[in-house]
C-alpha cells in the first residue's frame, strides 16, 4: 500500500466521521458551530487513527517482506 493511497484512506474515513458526528449532533440538538466543531474533532481524530493503523500494518507487512523477523539470528551464538 502506498503513502499516497493511505492518505486517502485516512481523509475519507474523516470525512466520514465529520458527517457522521456532525449531522448526529445538529439532529439531536446542539447549534451548528459546536456541531461543526465537534465534526472537526472527529475528523481529526479517527483520520489520525486511521492513518496511523495503516502506516503501522504497512511497516510490518514490509518488514516480514524483506525477511527480517523475531527469528533472525537465532543460532549465531551455538559453536559449530
């Protein structure tokens, strides 16, 4: 997965948590600065987790790629 298209996944998961979190709060009451507001939020949180999830997952996915993993060098220590 490249940077590019984890930035999309990111922006579009805040996007939808933005208008999710943000018509929630304009239907049940709350005056729409302080429901944009709280969109902004959301935005800002689940497309940071999301973007950091990702780039994790792409991190381990590339190091089990190249090879390197917890059994790497397991038996240098051993005399022949």
């Amino acid at each position: 997965m490249s940077r590019t298209s984890i930035k999309k996944i990111s922006v579009v998961a805040g996007l939808f948590a933005f208008t999710l979190i943000f018509f929630g709060s304009w239907v049940y009451g709350a005056r729409l600065f302080s429901s944009f507001i709280r969109g902004l939020e959301g935005f800002a949180v689940f497309g940071l987790l999301t973007w950091l999830i990702l780039r994790g997952w792409t991190a381990m996915k590339s190091e089990e790629r190249l090879g390197g993993g917890k059994d790497k060098g397991i038996n240098l220590d051993q005399t022949a």
